[in-house]
C-alpha cells in the first residue's frame, strides 16, 4: 500500500527551479507493474533457472530435475557479483560445518557505470554549493523579497536531491539461488520438505470497488503456488464482513480442486486464471502435451462456469433470504446462509449488529490441513474428465475472517485487520514466516515464495532480516504508463539502492515478513545474553493461547497441524483476539503488527522495523513475482498519491526518522527523511509558478543578476542532472519514457496534489485534527480486449485536478490583461504629454487624433 518515492527521487533527478535545483522526482507515486509465459523460471542477476519439464507434486517436488543455465538479461549486463570468494568458500564447505548455504548471490553496478555515477553526483554537488556562494555574494534582483523565498527554495531543492541521491550511490540487488534451495530443504531421503511454514494473507472489503473476482483468481493462484502444499496456510480477511465473499470463496475452494492439480500437471503460468486464459498462445514447458489441449479447453470452460456462479451470488443469496424471511413472517430481513442460519456478519438489508461496522467476528475454516503424504487424483473417467491419477491433489489450508466491528471503536482499516489476522494465524497455524496481498494482486510466478526464502533461510543476515519486498507490477496499464503506475524509476532505482543501506521500505503488498519481527522482538544481532522472546506479557493482550505462540513463531523447524477451530475451546480464544477491545491497554498498532494512526501505514511499519535493528530485502525476479491491478482513471489515481503523500508527511512529524534510535543505520535515516518530507517541495514550487503574475503586475522579478552567470550555473546543473539520470536508467534497466512519466507525473502531483496534503497536514498539526483518510482506490472491472483502456482514459472530474488544468489558463488570461492595461497606460502618458494619440500602421504611415476625441 502503498510510498512514497522521495519528491525528488527521478532517475538522478534534482532540476533547477530558479536557481538551485528543480524538482526532478521519483514522484511519490510510490508504490504503487507485460507478462513474460515464456520461461516459467526465475531470471535475475544473468542467472535463468529453467521451467520444470514435468507437474510437481504438491510438496514442490517434481520427477525431473530443474536445470539451470546462464542467461545475459539486458537489465543485469551492467552488474557484476561481488561475493565470488564467499560462494566458492561455501561450496567447498559442502555443508558439512553444520551451516546453512548461501542461497542468493549479491551483485554490484559495474564500475563503468558506477564510478561516474557517483562522480557526475559529486561534481553537481560542488557545482550547487558554487551556485549559493556565488548567490549569497551578490544578492541582486529586481525584487529582493522574492529573490529570499528563491533561496529558499532552491536551497531546499538542492538538500532534498542530495538526501535523495546519496540513498543511491551504492546499488545492490540479491538473485536467490532457487536450485540451491530446492536442494538444501526439499531433496531429502523422506520425500518431504524442510522449507519453513508460511501464512499468507489477503485483504479485501468491497466486493464492487475491489471486484470479487480479482480477490479470487489472488486466491487461486496462491493455493496453486510451487511450495510445499502442506506448509502453506491462507486466510482472506473480509472488513466487510460480506456473506458475498464468503460464499465466494467455497465456490473458489471447490474450483481450486480442478485448477491447482491441472496447474501442477502442465506447470501453468501464471496460476491465476483470469490472468492465464487472457494469453490465447504460450509455449508449453508441462510433460503431458498430448493431454493439454483437451485439459485446456475443459478448464476454460469450468472457468468460464465458475465466474457465472460468482457473479449469480449477487441475486441467488437475496432470493434465497426473501424466501427464508417470507417464512418467518416478522423481525429484520436478514440474510441467510445455505445451511438455513442467519449469517453473521453484514446483511443486504443493514440491521443493528448486521452492518457495516457492526457485526461479529468470524472465523471459517473451508479447507483443513491436507496431510503430510502426497494424495493423487482419479483417472480419466466420465466423472472426471481430467487424469489426475499422477499428480497430488492436495489443497493448502484457507481460511475465511472478519473482524469483530463496533461502532463505538476506531477499526484502524487495513492496520486493524492486518494485527486481527496476526493473532488469529498465531492460534491456527502460527507459522513462522507471513505474507501479505491486497486483494486485487496474484502470484505471476509460482516459484515467488521460494524466492523470497532463499533471503530468509540465507546464513550471512538471514536471521536479522525482518521483511523481504518485491516490486510492484500491474496488468491493464496503457501501454505508455501515462498515469506512472508502474514507478519503475522508485521501484527499479530507489529501492535498490536502499538494498545497499539497511534494505528497502515497506511499501504494501508483495512482502514476506518474519513473524517475531512484526511481534515486536528485537533481532538476534541486537538481543543480550538473558534476552527473552516475551519480556513482558501484558503488551500482547491477554490471550496465552497468543502469548505462548510467540516463542513457537520464532522455531522455523516445527511441523504444521490442521487448525482446531471446531473445538470450544479455540473457538473461544478466536472470538476473544477477535473482539474490538482486545487491543485495548496493549502495544498492538505501536510496537507490534501493523502500526495505526496513519494513511500510510505500511511504510510507518517498515520504518519501525529497521529502527529496532531489523534489515529488510529487495528481491526482483522475472517474471514478475506478482502483479496486480492499477488505479482505473486519473481520478482514483490523485486521491491515491493524495492518501500516500500525506501520509508520507504526517509520517515525518509524527515518526521523525531524523530522530530514531541508534538501531537505524545513518544512510537509511537519510533515506527515510526524503521518503517523508518531499510533499513540502511543492510549496516552494508554488511559488516559482506565481513569480510570473507577480513580475507581470509588479514589475519585479526574482531572477540573479548578473543574469549571464546565473544563466550559466543554471545550465550546468541541469546539464550535470541529465547526465546523472541517463546512467541511472542504464543501470536500473529503465527506459527513457519511464524517467520521462516519472518526472511528468511528478509535476501534476507536486502541483495538483502535494499543496493540498501540506495544507491538511498543517492544519492537522494546528487544529489537532485528524490525519489524511483512507479511501479504498477504485479499480477496472474485468474488460474485453476492446475496453481494455476505455476506463482509464474517462478523466472524472474532482477538485484535485483544478491547480494543474487551470494555472497555465490563467498565466495566459493574466499576461494578456496585463499587456492590454500597460498597453493602455503607456497610450495615456503619451496623451497626456503631447496632447494627441498617433497609431502606426506599417504601410499607411500612422494616423494621429487629437485627446479631444475621447482618447
């Protein structure tokens, strides 16, 4: 959910704006991107581990092995290893210290690139200091006034690009070693996997705004994932409590039954079936070819028939309770479940304890724990159309939840529903290891996971990593980026760099977190000798059956059981973590989970977790570990860098990064102090875009005199400011037009949108009042090939836009009135002085009329 690139995070970026440094940005945009079938491996760092050449079992486990090649990537021919001596001493190891393998592979920019890189930053920035001194020295211009606020501007530019570019002067990316991996943890005697058990989370609330079939096909794409099918858990977290989702997600699990084994058996990619059916041709990489064809149209049409069972929730379920409230004659219109009891949570007709912010928690369990052995399917028949009779078709365990609501507690929105699946999980599964999706996004890459452990189990910082963050990628955006979705500039430069420091931010969906990090436990390199996992348990509630789990979260090695939520027993602790005043008197949206309190919760909790010494990783695999659906029009796309830059400031008064701990490593202080102050460049920027009426109707002008050196510094630097950006899209693998959108966009967010979060954030400050709200972004509902765009490019009106549609209008209305008024007045003077007015025509000669006339 979500960042916050710095306000001057572009590809080198830094400008001038009169006099220093422009604003030249990795506009927040932030997170907040196509498909590549062809090659079902991982493909980072020049290394390609090839598709599996036939179905794996449920366990990950496949009967033919992996091989892998080289490959030169043209994002990863300007990187070079740098743990070469390292990786040679590991295998000569060969395990048998007793220690764990290096399973990722750290590679640095090359120093053709490199070197000038920082060289052409360290000369812009003597050129900038040069630049003030010769300013201070000759404070001249036609207003002095306005030439104070220029320094200041620029004087605030140039620090904000140097927090900025110094974040990234040492670029690292990390390429998991998947094959490794697979051999170290899943290649053992038994037949089983050692890989550590995860949980993963999905969040939804509004089956319209964020439709119930992306929420799905994220769903079914997760159970289909290349990990080991009984060390996976997954709980959908429903805020709406919504009897359409739940009943959704059994239509799921019984299509999952069909699409996980048939995923499994030809190896698809990717395993979220809106998604496949969308790519008509791809080369087939399963070992069943002559099956595929037959099994591929009899899984579109179960697809096809699935959707229709989805969509006629929407009026079966009312029907259905018509008929059971006809019955009863009297009461509330309720809303009945199949099984003939009132569902529980929000009704179509909104009751008391039956609506929107007031209802019961609930907990579902649709699928149990699958077992430890792998179990195949049936063959071929006239009631089983598919053979499955060799491959496992086993299910992961999934969860439906919904919050307790009350209308007399603040829910805390994601935040809440985020630390209520923390405590829920920790009594089900507890698995050591936890990662998040919003609901519209899905698993592209099916070995992702495996990916993302390779940094977790990895022995150099394995244990002190806290978080492991992929990009994010999105379907369904033009295919010139107009709206900046895909960030690449923040999420292809800026992160990498911060790869280099104490790691990247947190920055919403796609992130795999070790469960004691978000519990608030210290890392191991920052733990005493009498360091206990719970010191105290008061902070945690009041649930044991939470408390105890804890210590078990941190042992990565223990065995996952099936979820008990039918005994009493657990289901009254359910109801209990479940229930608005649990967190009441605890540290739950402070120091543990998700923290409250702000819009940008994600990197508020990010920035927690490096304070207490924590690390984090960037892993970026192709293809995409997981992509997902943007914003449908320019509209929902302003109100959501609206929430995320006033977020970003909020976070700077309320969470100061300049003013954290020890624990938090210099240059990410830095880092984070951009991330969060750069919506105040556009007060500055503001003014530059009002010098101009002021100069046309005062005469006065900001500009430094002598204007020829002034000329001549402001060209320097931007040339220097070019340069450093073309060798940053070199390095990052960006393209020219993705530097080019991301300074666009950041000039109608530093326009349209950064005054407005200033502004509110002030007034919050002053007023004491509340921070910038939530707003649930909006996305396109499913299209045809013909309408693929045709919402994004319907412009809704809102008042965001006005700044930037309307101020270059009204430069041009007000340079024509001032011309016409000192037009006027010079006709005066001149009448005054000579008695009479003469025009010039260019052929005629002129004519001349005496003031008597009326001139």
């Amino acid at each position: 959910m979500a960042p916050q690139a710095p306000a001057n995070g572009g590809a080198g970026n830094g400008g001038t704006a009169a006099g220093g440094a422009a604003p030249s940005s990795a506009n927040e945009a932030g997170r907040h991107g196509g498909r590549n079938s062809e090659n079902n491996g991982v493909v980072a760092g020049g290394t390609t581990t090839a598709p599996p050449s036939v179905a794996a079992n449920g366990n990950g486990k496949q009967r033919a092995t992996r091989k892998r090649r080289l490959a030169v990537n043209p994002k990863d021919k300007y990187w070079t290893p740098i743990d070469e001596k390292e990786a040679a001493a590991a295998v000569e190891d060969g395990g048998e210290d007793g220690r764990r393998p290096l399973l990722f592979r750290t590679y640095r920019v090359k120093g053709i690139l490199l070197h000038p890189y920082r060289l052409l930053t360290l000369l812009r920035l003597i050129a900038i200091i040069l630049f003030f001194i010769w300013r201070i020295r000759h404070p001249h211009a036609d207003g002095m006034w306005l030439w104070w606020i220029s320094i200041g501007g620029d004087f605030w530019f140039g620090v904000t690009w140097l927090l900025n570019q110094v974040a990234k002067l040492n670029p690292i990316k990390r390429v998991p070693d998947l094959a490794l991996l697979k051999q170290q943890f899943d290649d053992l005697p038994d037949g089983n996997s050692n890989l550590p058990r995860l949980d993963v989370f999905i969040n939804t609330v509004d089956p319209i705004n964020e439709p119930m079939i992306y929420t799905m096909n994220s769903i079914l794409s997760i159970l289909a994932v290349d990990y080991p099918v009984d060390r996976t858990a997954t709980y959908l977290s429903d805020d709406g409590g919504s009897i359409i989702h739940y009943e959704g997600l059994l239509e799921t699990a019984n299509f999952a039954a069909l699409w996980v084994p048939f995923c499994r058996k030809h190896c698809i990619e990717p395993r979220a079936p809106e998604s496949y059916f969308a790519v008509k041709s791809r080369p087939y990489t399963g070992n069943a070819p002559d099956e595929f064809a037959d099994d591929h149209r009899r899984m579109s049409r179960e697809y096809d028939e699935f959707k229709m069972r989805l969509d006629a929730l929407f009026t079966k379920i009312p029907e259905r309770s018509d008929a059971h409230n006809a019955e009863a004659k009297e009461g509330a219109k309720a809303t009945w479940m199949a099984d003939g009891t009132q569902w529980p949570g929000t009704w179509f007709n909104p009751s008391e304890n039956h609506k929107k912010g007031q209802h019961a928690g609930i907990v579902k369990v649709m699928l149990n724990h699958p077992g430890n052995e792998p179990q195949f399917g049936a063959p071929a028949s006239s009631a089983n159309p598919l053979d499955f009779s060799a491959v496992d078709v086993r299910l992961p365990i999934l969860v439906y939840i919904s919050r307790e609501k009350s209308p007399d507690y603040d829910h805390q929105k994601k935040a809440g529903a985020m630390n209520v699946q923390l405590r829920v999980s920790a009594l089900l599964t507890n698995a050591p290891f936890i990662i998040n999706f919003d609901g519209d996004h899905y698993v592209n890459n099916s070995l992702a996971f495996r990916a993302a452990m390779c940094f977790m189990l990895d022995r150099r910082d394995g244990d002190n990593t806290a978080f492991v963050q992929f990009p994010q990628r999105f379907d369904d955006v033009d295919p010139t980026d107009r709206y900046c979705n895909h960030n690449r500039v923040f999420f292809d430069a800026t992160l990498l760099g911060l790869n280099g420091i104490q790691g990247p931010s947190y920055v919403g969906t796609g992130c795999m977190f070790r469960r004691i990090a978000v519990c608030g436990i210290d890392p191991p390199r920052w733990r005493s000798d009498d360091f206990k996992i719970v010191d105290n348990a008061n902070k945690f509630g009041n649930s044991m059956s939470f408390i105890n789990s804890i210590p078990s979260a941190a042992n990565q090695e223990w065995s996952m059981t099936s979820p008990p939520a039918d005994e009493e027993l657990i289901k009254e602790e359910l109801d209990n973590v479940m229930k608005c005043a649990y967190e009441d008197g605890t540290e739950f949206g402070k120091e543990i989970g998700w923290v409250y309190n702000i819009a940008t919760e994600d990197v508020v909790t990010g920035f927690r977790l490096h304070r207490t010494g924590w690390r984090s990783m960037y892993c970026r695999i192709e293809p995409d570990a997981f992509r997902g659906t943007a914003p449908i029009n320019l509209t929902e796309r302003l109100y959501q860098i609206l929430r995320w830059s006033g977020g970003s400031l909020e976070m700077f008064f309320s969470h100061c990064p300049l003013l954290a701990g020890r624990r938090l490593n210099f240059m990410q202080r830095i880092a984070y102090t951009n991330m969060t102050a750069y919506p105040i460049s556009s007060v500055f920027l503001v003014f530059y875009l009002l010098f101009p009426v002021i100069w046309i109707f005062r005469g006065e002008f900001y500009i430094q005199k002598p204007f020829p050196t002034y000329v001549l510094y402001l060209v320097i630097v931007i040339v220097m400011t070019e340069l450093i950006g073309m060798v940053e899209i070199k390095w990052a693998g960006l393209t020219l037009l993705d530097w080019i959108r991301n300074e666009q966009f950041y000039i109608i967010g530093a326009t349209a949108v950064y005054p407005l979060a200033t502004l509110h954030i002030v007034l919050k400050l002053v007023l004491r009042g509340k921070g910038v709200s939530f707003k649930l972004t909006a996305k396109q509902a499913i299209s045809t090939v013909n309408e693929k765009y045709a919402e994004m490019y319907i412009v809704q009106w809102a008042p965001l836009m006005i700044p930037t549609i309307v101020r270059p209008y009204i430069l041009f209305i007000l340079f024509v009135i001032a011309f016409v008024v000192v037009a006027a007045v010079v006709v005066a003077i001149h009448a005054a002085r000579t008695g009479s007015v003469r025009f010039h025509f260019r052929h005629s000669g002129g004519a001349s009329f005496p003031t008597s006339w009326g001139f």
